[in-house]
C-alpha cells in the first residue's frame, strides 16, 4: 500500500515539474514538444497488474457510508454456470476474438461509450462499481436489456488483497445484490479492483459462481485524469494496439463517474483496428452483439425488422413478434452489416464491408457476393441510400462530419 502511495505521488511530482519547465525560456523559442507518456516510477520490479486510480474513493460517485446495500437475498448459482478456478486474461472462444471491457461504471461517458458501442455493432463488458450504480440505476437497466454484460466490480473498489475474508465478501455480495435489485440477474463474472487479488479472493468469487477476469491490455486511459487532449487520446490508441500480439486479447478501459472525453475519442479508432485484422468482438460470455437491421424484405413495400447474430441474418416480414421468416449465413462477425436494394427490385438485401470493400448481395440467403467493390477508407463509417432517387441504394461513407455519397 504505501509503494502505491509513493508511486502516485512520484507522478504527480513528474507532472509538476514538467509543467515548470515548460515555462522557462524566452518568448523567441520555439514552442516544447509534447510531453512523453508518464510510467508507473516504482523502486525495484513493479507490482502486477497495476492499474489505478489511487485512492478507491477517486472513483466513486458516493460516499459509500452514506448509502445502503439493497436488501436483497443473494443467489449465487442460479443463472450462472460454474466458474473455473484462478484468474482468466484472455478472451473466450475460437479464432481471433477481442474483448473490451470497461472498469469501474456507471459513469458520466457511459452513455456516449455505449452508442458507440452499438453504432459500430460492438460488444463488450462492463465492471460495474456498485456504490456507482445507485447513482445512475436506469443507465445500468438499460445496458442490461441492450444485453451488454455487467461484470461485479465490488461494492466501494477497494484493494480486496488487504481485506478479511468476510471484508472481501460483503464487497462482492453488496454489489451482486446491488445489480439483482436492477437487473434481475446477478453477474457472473468478476474483476478486483487493481487486479488485486489473494487466494481467499478466488476462491469466495469461485463460491459465488463468478469466474474472475483480469486483463492482458492496458491502456491506462485513467491517467488522462479527464483530459480529452489529442495526446492522450493517442497514448489510449497506442497502448490498446499492443493487442495485436495476441490471439485474443482482453483490453482494459474506463468508464468511471468524472467524465472520460480521451476514452471516448479512442473507442472507434480501437476498434477499428481491431476489426481491419479481422478480429470478433466478444463479451466475457463469448457473445457477440445482436445487430439490429431493417428492410423490405419480401418487397411488399413495408419496412419490417431483423437480427443479425454473428454472421447469421434472422429476417422477419411483418412488424410482430414471432420467428424469422427467413434466416441466412453472409459475411463474417467481424464484418459491419448494410442493407439495402442493391439492383432497384424492390427487395432489400444484405451487404457487408470489410475494411473498405463491399459485398453486396442481392438475395436473402447465402451465398457469394454479386458485387464487390472498394470504396472509402477501412476507418469510414459505411452508410448506404437512394442518394440520386431512381430506385437503387448506393454506398457512402462519413468521415469525421464529413459525407461522401456515390451514386453507383
């Protein structure tokens, strides 16, 4: 504990001084480089896993004191499958798969973190604070039906290898019943503030059914300490880059109660890389987001709903539930959907764009492409319409607030 104090107190000695000697010169020279990343400064090897911030109270929205637990009676077996013993840090399933997670939430960026997430058709999962969730309940029910998977970050995020057994647990039953009382569903999954944990840790979430979850990428976006300055945001993009080594990372960022402006700006370009090397996103669980995608898919000139789950399209013709009435495999999970009529039939049909190509089909079901193309850049945002009106969706692509239409 008192090495934790000493290091954040060497940084914030670091970052003083570098804003001193910035000041120093005359007004002739030229303007200082940006200043090089901070390092952990530590006295011999550094702990594991460290991550902040420093102390557990900078990332709560409440004085824990000050609220109550819900009273609700803890289940700990019912809804989850049985958790595997130790500290997993890699992301689950087949092939090259990319979790993100987002530590200590709910939070002020929450929100914009989360449409991002659903605009780029992205999972991933949440390490929610429980003291945190009281402050923002109907953004936790939300997320919860928007089925982004909520993971158990402790009651009051302490460091949880310093506690007592019962300390460790009330921590984790506190912020189990907190998500029950919102959700209906406790979690399954766990992650110890730090990712500080001892044996009794692993072996009470073990108990609880919550399998513990570490990570293998960090990209310390915490210590922009809100800024949402160019450099940090960069730092963020670089650090979560460090990925790319691995077969399937799982890549730790922030969502805390002060507002994360360099997160935010660093979601997109993350997972655009990730998605241009043909990674799936996943959540812990192994699941991928269910897209949502709309078209006339019978041509009867009436919009109706579908899903896409992975790479399977669940397409239905009328606006009711029911099941698919057709349902297809076409492109990867890593691919971004578009729909559109392609050939002015009066049917929409699916297409998918990887990296900057197009593959457009022009039936529901599967099957090759009939038309491939390149068009915009693999960082683009793809959006498709009937730009010139005779009848035929066309691609386009939106760059930063810029809009790029063709009409072929």
């Amino acid at each position: 504990m008192a090495r934790r104090w000493q290091r954040w107190g060497r940084l914030l000695g670091v970052a003083v001084l570098a804003a001193g000697l910035t000041t120093i010169g005359s007004a002739a020279q030229a303007a200082p480089e940006p200043p090089p990343p901070p390092e952990p400064l530590v006295e011999g090897p550094p702990e594991p896993l460290v991550e902040g911030p420093w102390p557990p109270s900078s990332v709560l929205a409440e004085d824990p004191a000050a609220v109550t637990p819900p009273d609700v009676v803890t289940t700990f077996a019912t809804s989850c499958p049985p958790a595997p013993a130790g500290v997993i840090r890699t992301a689950p399933g087949a092939g090259r798969r990319v979790a993100l997670t987002f530590d200590d939430g709910p939070g002020a960026s929450t929100g914009a973190i989360v449409r991002i997430l659903q605009d780029e058709g992205v999972t991933a999962t949440f390490f929610q604070i429980g003291v945190n969730s009281t402050t923002r309940p109907g953004l936790v029910q939300a997320m919860a039906a928007q089925r982004f998977l909520l993971g158990n970050h402790t009651w009051s995020h302490p460091d949880m290898s310093t506690l007592s057994s019962d300390a460790q647990a009330t921590e984790m039953d506190n912020a189990t019943n907190q998500q029950i009382s919102l959700v209906g569903d406790p979690p399954c999954f766990f992650r110890p503030p730090y990712g500080a944990s001892n044996s009794t840790t692993l072996a009470l979430a073990q108990a609880r059914s919550m399998a513990v979850y570490n990570w293998s990428v960090d990209t310390e976006d915490w210590l922009a300490g809100g800024s949402g300055d160019a450099f940090w945001v960069n730092r963020i993009i670089t650090l979560a880059q460090a990925g790319a080594s691995q077969t399937d990372p799982v890549v730790l960022l922030h969502d805390q109660p002060t507002a994360m402006p360099a997160t935010v700006a660093a979601l997109r370009p993350i997972i655009d890389f990730y998605r241009d090397r043909g990674y799936v996103f996943v959540d812990l669980a192994g699941r991928t987001l269910e897209g949502q995608v709309a078209g006339d898919w019978d041509g009867n000139g009436t919009v109706t709903p579908g899903v896409l789950r992975g790479s399977t399209w669940f397409l239905r013709n009328s606006t009711s539930t029911g099941v698919s009435d057709v349902a297809f495999g076409y492109g990867d999970p890593s691919d971004r959907p578009v729909v559109g009529d392609w050939d002015g039939n009066g049917t929409s049909t699916p297409g998918v764009v990887r990296g900057n190509t197009w593959f457009l089909r022009n039936s529901t079901s599967s099957g090759v492409s009939d038309v491939a193309f390149a068009y915009g850049d693999p960082s683009d945002r793809p959006v498709v319409g009937d730009w010139d009106g005779d009848g035929t969706v066309t691609p386009g692509v939106v760059r930063g607030n810029t809009w790029f239409l063709r009409n072929s």
